[in-house]
C-alpha cells in the first residue's frame, strides 16, 4: 500500500480555480462553490460587522474563504466565511501575501449541508486561539456561538439581540444576519 503524502498549503496553488480547498491534518477537502443563500448570509455579517470594526478603528473584517493556517505538519487550513482580526493580531501577521498563521479573533462559518463535521472545524478553530466562533445555519435560521472554556449558546429567536464581546460594543439582531429587516 502507498501512503499518500500529506498535503500543504504551499502546494493550493497548483490546484485548479473554482472550488474551494481546505486541508484537514494534511488531507485534501475539496468543496463546491457556496450558492446563493451562504453569500448572502455572508455579506450581510460583514456589512454589519466590517463598519461597526472600522468606525471603532478595532482591526479588519475579512471574507472570500480567507484561507487560515490553523497549525502545521500536518497542516490545517480552513477557509473562513467571514474573519475578524482585531488590530493586535493583525500586528501579527508578517506576510499578508499568502495564508495567515495568526488566527482571527472571530470565526464565522455559514454551515452547509454538505459540511457535515462542522464540530470539527470549531473544534480546531477554538485550538487554535480563535476566541469566538459563530456558525450560522440557514435552514434552522439559527446562530451557534462557541467560545472557549464555554457552553455554545444557540439563537434563534429574530429578535433576539446578538452581542460580540470580541468586538467591544457590537450588538445586532440575529434576523439582520439573515437580511431581514
């Protein structure tokens, strides 16, 4: 039997353009295109989130499958919906050209059905130092929000007021996630 070489994220860039990759320890995930309900979700969190960090001046709010190199031999790399970086860690990050090792102090993920170990990924995203992690679920419209050392809390209520301790002062209702007025 040949055992296959474990991947890196050093070696993305020979693959094709048009899907998304992720490694996970080293083994290759390869993933569709996100459709039109996960961008839309999508954009309506960095339009709350990336004013809200820029007028308060705390750090940048990145999206477009931000590839993030969670830890090394064998890699992980994921792909983040949305990221937030406050300015201390983005002081961190050395070269902005290729994948971030620093982690984001906030991970969003938009769960897809197709994503079926997103326990997982938060998993390695709160191992990594990430300090909040929100996975949103479009067809329970609901807001899961992992922190570490804590019980994950579930939203789903539209009403209901969503605070981010990550970035002081935020606050919006979880039916504003969703595009909802």
């Amino acid at each position: 039997m040949v055992k296959q070489k474990p991947w890196t994220a050093a070696e993305l860039g020979r693959l094709p353009e048009g899907w998304r990759y992720e490694i996970d320890e080293g083994k290759l995930i390869i993933m569709a295109p996100a459709g039109f309900a996960h961008n839309d979700i999508t954009t309506n969190v960095v339009l709350l989130l990336g004013p809200f960090a820029r007028a308060q001046k705390l750090g940048k709010v990145l999206t477009n499958e931000l590839g993030v190199l969670l830890s090394r031999n064998p890699d992980i790399l994921r792909g983040l919906d949305v990221a937030f970086y406050s300015n201390e860690r983005l002081a961190h990050i050395k070269d902005k050209s290729g994948f971030p090792e620093v982690p984001p102090d906030l991970a969003v993920e938009v769960h897809l059905p197709s994503e079926p170990d997103m326990e997982r990924k938060v998993r390695q995203y709160l191992e990594a130092g990430v300090r909040s992690v929100w996975v949103i679920d479009p067809q329970t419209r609901s807001l899961t929000i992992h922190r570490p050392g804590q019980e994950s809390v579930t939203l789903s209520d539209p009403a209901t007021t969503v605070l981010e301790p990550v970035l002081p002062g935020f606050s919006c209702h979880l039916a504003e996630i969703f595009g909802e007025p």
